[in-house]
C-alpha cells in the first residue's frame, strides 16, 4: 500500500477511504479538483500540497495508536480543541490548556497508576 510505483490518485474523498498510499502525496492537483468539485467552492492546490506533504509524513513517521485506557476519548478530545483553535472559536493558549484540563479529567477517571503499569 504505501509502493511509490504509480503517480495516480487512485482515492476517492467521496468515499472517506484513504489507504494513505505514496502516489497520493504526488496528486496535489486531482485532490483539489476531487474536493472543489464535491464540495462546489475551489479548493487550492497549494492547500492540498501541504495536506498530502503531511500525510507522507504519516506514512513515514507513523503515530502508533494510544495504548492506554479510552484512546478514542484522549484523540477526540485533541480533535476537538484542535478544530476550535484552526476555526479561531478558540486562541490555541485556550484551546490548549482546555484540551490538557480534559486530559487530566480522563486520566483520573482511568487511573494514573493503571496507565503507568500498562
């Protein structure tokens, strides 16, 4: 999944399936025809260029997932303090701090010292 051998974007983002494959990172442009056209406003290739930049950084130096008690609710909450900041509902000092007070909150309900022996 992640060869380097084609150059063609073969995801659909209709389709929310993305096998996150090298030949995606190189197809800035059908990205952002696929996303203006799904989503009826242009969508600029420079923005899909630093979105798939990123997505080979993934690929290269991949995030393990959490392997602690709730990890969907520590990434939900970082989703969600990240999205207020990106949208400016928050400054990223607020968005930050309350993301880390929502931290502690599911760290105590899972036990400090369960985490630590894990």
């Amino acid at each position: 999944m992640s060869a380097v051998a084609s150059s063609e974007l073969t995801l659909d983002p209709r389709t929310r399936c993305d096998p996150f494959r090298y030949s995606h990172t190189r197809s800035a442009g059908k990205l952002s025809r696929y996303l203006s056209e799904m989503s009826r406003r242009a969508v600029p290739i420079d923005v899909c260029r630093r979105h798939l930049d990123s997505v080979r950084e993934s690929i290269e130096n991949g995030v393990p997932y959490l392997n602690v008690p709730f990890p969907r609710e520590y990434i939900d909450v970082l989703d969600l303090y990240l999205h207020r900041s990106l949208t400016g509902a928050l400054e990223p000092e607020e968005a930050l701090k309350r993301a880390g007070e929502e931290w502690d909150r599911i760290s105590e309900r899972a036990g400090y010292e369960k985490q630590l022996e894990i």
